[in-house]
C-alpha cells in the first residue's frame, strides 16, 4: 500500500511539473494544440454531416416506401405513322391502352409477391373554402396508397370499401391544407371545393418534415400539400382519358378534360396523355423479390400495351441506396481528409517536444543529478504531449460541436452530433499526444546526466 502511494505520488509530481512548464509557455503550447483542436472539430463536423445525411436517407426511404415498384406512364400518342427507312414503307405505330385499372387488377391477379397495389391520378387546380383559395394537387388512389407510403392519419378515416367501389366525393387532405383552411376548426365532416366539385373531408394526414428531392418524377409527392380522392371519383366526376376516342387523335381538334385543355392536329408532334392512370404503385413482400418482379412486370406490361414502350418502372429504394452509397464515399473522403489534420497535429507536438527536449537539457540532467529515474523522465514529457493533447481535443470537441449546429443553421445541411463520434474524436487526439509525445519523451530519458549539465 506504501508503495502505491509513493508512485502515486512521484508520478503525480511528474505531471505537476509538465503542467507547470506548459504553463510557463503558453503561447508555444496553444499553438501545438491548435493541429489537434482543428483536427478533431473537423472530424466531428464531417461525421455529423455524415450522420446527418444517413439519416436523411433513412426517413426518405420510410417516406419512398420499403420495397416499392413504380410505374410511370409516358405519353406517346398512338396510331401516328412512321416511316420504315429500310424499305421506304410507312407502318402505323401500335395502339396501346397504356396504363389502366384494369392493368392494376391483372398485376394483383398474376404476381403473388405483391402485397399492396395502388393506382395514382393526378390533377393541379385550386381548392377553395370559405372564400379562400390555395393551388393544390388531387391524387386518385386507394386505400393501399397510404401503406406503401406509410402515411398515418392524424385524425378521421381512410376511405372504405363502398366509397372506393362507388367514387364517393369524399377525401383525405394533407397536413398543409387543414393548416390553410381549418386553423381553428376541426375539418372532419366539411366539405371544400376543388374544381367544380365540393368533396367531404373524412380524414386528415399526420405532418411529413422529411424532404425528399430528385425523385419528384418516380412518384414521391409533397405529401402535406395533397388531397386524396378514391381513384373512381376522378375517372367519374373529373377525367377519364381512357374514355377518349383513339380515331380522333389523328384530327384537329380542341377538347376539354377534367380543367385542362388540350389541343391537337395532325401536324402537331406533342404527345399527348392517353394513360387512363398516371402511374401504378406496388409493393412486394420481400426485398429479394423486387428484381424478380420487375422483371415479370416489365414484360406483362409490354405484352399488355402491344410492345409500345409507354411506361418507365423505376424502384425508388435502390435510387436511395445508390445516392446513399455515393454520400457514404463522399464521407469517407472528408473524414479521411479531416484525420489528416490530426496526424498533422500530432507531429507538431512531436516538433514541438523534440524541440522543448533540446531546449531543457540542462533541467533535465539536474533531475536526474538528484534522483530522478528515467521513469519521471518519460512520465514528464509524455505527460505534456498528453496533455497538450487532451486538452486540444476538449477544446476540439466544443469547437466541433458549434461548428455542425453553424452548417445545420447556415447551410440547412442535416448535421447529427453523435456520442460515438465524440469518442472516437477525443479518443484519437489522446492517442495522438501518447504516440507522437513518446518518442521524444525516450530520448529526454536517455540523456546523460553529466554531460546534462555540461551542455551550454
């Protein structure tokens, strides 16, 4: 026990010395932490921002929906003449239905590895209660819809059976339009007006804070500025392209759907949009089945629409992996270029120490002229170079810390300060001080004392 103590305290004496000569130079021991202090605030900033953009990705892919598929339709107008260059002949171009309810009920018929399966038709205009108005989009789905895109209600009812069987105006808005139009009153059982037809509310959407850019065009809505119909009551009570008659396309012509107008001749070269369903949502059971039934899709569909390529699959979930994978390097990158500043750090402390080791011969062989071993030597110097260390990566952390919040306030950039980053920060500035702080810590040791003291 009297030996513990007495190492204790010869140690405890060795490291109040270091501190003292750190404090004796101030100003040169600052700037040796400074390689530390901004190695280890890069360090964490670049793994928050890592951290940050994992989980960004993470709540896209609840939004996107776990193993979604989705079909986009694409307008090609059909029966338009083309010319065969080969044999100079001209071939009319197959007639496809495109995409239609009546595909969505094949594709839950025949693929077994379909869980849910949701039709979408859209429609811009503008809604209006109560004299105020606000520009919005209407989506035709069903009640699968808020599954695959994991939409919970905040209040109300989705649709039943007899409203999506019927079209029954009614409807389900976003978070965004019960703000608008009912901040102080409860909107369930009220009817607002989009179009020329007024719909009865029977639910409301919890409110969605994840932003999702870049895939707009697979499908992924602005989900709080939305009001969902039965996909019936859009092909009733608003348009229903498929209903169009396919003979007059090749006509001049103006015709009115639902609020737009379309206009069309024979000379025109516009496509025009004769899908009966703008896309067609799905999901499968498992992960292992989403290429399978890609696969199978892509060649029922073809086989549906006569080989016109009229429709485009896309599986927003491996868009995200992909995006995610390029951040994951991205990250990598930075945070290898952050560790640089720590390594650099660590060899100017050694500088440093190599350079206070040179400067204090003559300390140094007083020492150990009066009893000190090479032990208090080592325990010495090594104890600078920790602690210019620690404390740098302390001062590190807060500055890392500050710094993220100032990229997430600035730069809107996600930034998420994890406890693990913290450690592993600090942890390797410490490492640092003990690496590069014992090499020059041995040599100290290994002076002799007399010639010490002889050194001018």
């Amino acid at each position: 026990m009297f030996r513990i103590d007495r190492l204790y305290r010869r140690y405890a004496h060795d490291i109040t010395i270091a501190l003292e000569a750190i404090m004796a130079n101030k100003l040169k021991s600052i700037l040796t932490a400074l390689g530390i202090i901004f190695g280890v605030a890069a360090v964490i900033s670049m793994l928050a921002i890592g951290n940050g953009a994992q989980q960004e990705i993470l709540e896209q892919m609840k939004l996107v929906g776990v193993n979604n598929i989705i079909v986009n339709s694409i307008f090609e107008a059909p029966d338009t003449e083309n010319s065969d260059t080969e044999n100079g002949n001209k071939q009319k171009q197959k007639f496809s239905p495109g995409l239609t309810l009546s595909d969505l009920n094949a594709i839950k018929e025949v693929i077994p590895s379909v869980e849910h399966i949701s039709p979408e038709i859209s429609l811009n205009s503008y809604i209006q209660y109560k004299g105020v108005r606000m520009q919005a989009k209407i989506l035709g789905v069903n009640n699968d819809y808020f599954n695959l895109f994991n939409l919970p209600l905040e209040e109300g009812t989705f649709f039943n059976s007899y409203q999506e069987d019927h079209g029954v105006p009614v409807c389900v808005i976003g978070a965004n339009i019960k703000t608008k139009f009912f901040s102080t009153e409860n909107p369930i059982g009220k009817y607002i007006k989009f179009g020329n037809v007024w719909l009865k509310v029977i639910g409301v959407l919890s409110k969605s804070n994840v932003k999702v850019t870049g895939f707009e065009n697979s499908g992924i809505n602005v989900y709080n500025d939305n009001v969902y119909v039965p996909a019936k009551n859009i092909l009733l009570r608003y348009q229903n392209r498929a209903l169009v008659n396919t003979k007059k396309l090749g006509q001049s012509f103006t015709f009115r759907i639902g609020f737009a107008f379309f206009g069309g001749s024979t000379q025109s070269q516009a496509p025009k949009n004769y899908h009966q369903l703008d896309r067609i949502i799905l999901q499968v059971k498992e992960t292992e089945d989403i290429t399978s039934t890609t696969e199978i899709l892509s060649r029922m569909l073809k086989r549906r629409h006569a080989d016109v390529n009229d429709f485009e699959i896309t599986v927003p979930e491996l868009l995200l992996k992909q995006q995610q994978r390029t951040k994951d390097i991205f990250n990598i990158v930075l945070g290898a270029i952050a560790s640089i500043s720590l390594i650099v750090g660590g060899i100017g402390i050694m500088n440093i120490m190599f350079a206070s080791v040179m400067e204090r011969i003559k300390e140094i062989g007083t020492r150990l002229a009066i009893g000190a071993k090479k032990a208090d030597i080592v325990a010495q110097f090594l104890s600078e170079s920790v602690l210019i260390s620690v404390s740098g990566g302390l001062i590190g952390v807060i500055l890392g810390v500050i710094l993220s919040k100032l990229i997430t306030h600035f730069a809107g950039i996600l930034t998420i300060v994890s406890f693990s980053s913290i450690v592993i920060a600090f942890g390797v500035s410490a490492a640092v001080g003990i690496i590069f702080g014992l090499s020059p810590a041995k040599k100290a040791a290994e002076k002799d004392p007399i010639e010490s003291l002889r050194y001018e």
